[in-house]
C-alpha cells in the first residue's frame, strides 16, 4: 500500500474514468463514462481520472494515458492541472502564475503557451491537480 498524507495508509479505491470535462451553468460536467479504475488514494470521491487526448503533452504524457485528478479549485506555479478555458473542453497543461497573468504550457514545443490575463481570467475554471498519469495498454 501507498503511505497516505497523514502518514497513515491509504487503500486502494475505484475513482470513476470521464473522458471529457466541460464548464457549465457554473458547475462541472463529465461527459463520456468510462467506469473506473483503481487508485491509491485515501477519499476517492475528491479524484477522478480523465482520459488524456492529443499530443501536446507528449514525450511525457500520451494521448489515451489516464490522469489521476484531484479535484480542487486552486493550483501553485509548476503544478500540472486540468484547466477549463471559455467553452473548450478540459486540457491538461503545467500552470503558471505571472503577475496578473496564467500561463498555460504544453510540454511539447510545437504548441504554444497560451496566456490568459485581465479579465479573461474570469473564463478559466481550475478542475484539478494531476497527481500521476498513467499508460493503458
């Protein structure tokens, strides 16, 4: 078993397998369900696993490899984090804070930070953190 964060272990869980997240009427909604899948996590109902697509995420996350998320409002500079931009749907990118400014970076360089400031910051709804990905073969 996996040590939990109070030191105390944490048992492995079913967490339910979405394949896309959208923002809606104020509140999240998980469309595509894929079940679950088994996490070692100690309150399952705080994670999720989002199916990852695309590539640019790539060499280190692929498209189709499962996301462990844990679901909260916040993230710190550096954390990888599902991330909600306007109407699209969830991507999944490292978060950075600049002043009054988000940055969203892709770990495959032929994609482009995308930079969202002022008040279009309003528009960007944080899912989770990513707390390990993982490949399904």
């Amino acid at each position: 078993a996996i040590l939990g964060t109070a030191g105390s272990l944490a048992a492995e869980a079913l967490v339910p397998v979405v394949g896309r997240v959208r923002a809606g009427y104020g509140a999240l909604a998980f469309e595509e369900d894929y079940g679950s899948e088994p996490a070692n996590v100690r309150n399952p109902e705080e994670y999720l696993y989002l199916i990852v697509k695309g590539d640019s995420m790539e060499p280190r996350i692929f498209d189709g490899d499962y996301a462990l998320v844990h679901k909260q409002s916040t993230l710190e500079n550096g954390d990888l984090g599902v991330l909600i931009y306007g109407d699209e749907e969830a991507t999944l990118k490292r978060f950075t804070r600049r002043g009054n400014a988000v940055v969203l970076e892709p770990f495959n360089p032929a994609y482009t930070p995308l930079v969202i400031e002022g008040e279009a910051l309003e528009h960007l709804h944080i899912v989770g953190k990513v707390r390990e990905t993982r490949t399904k073969w």
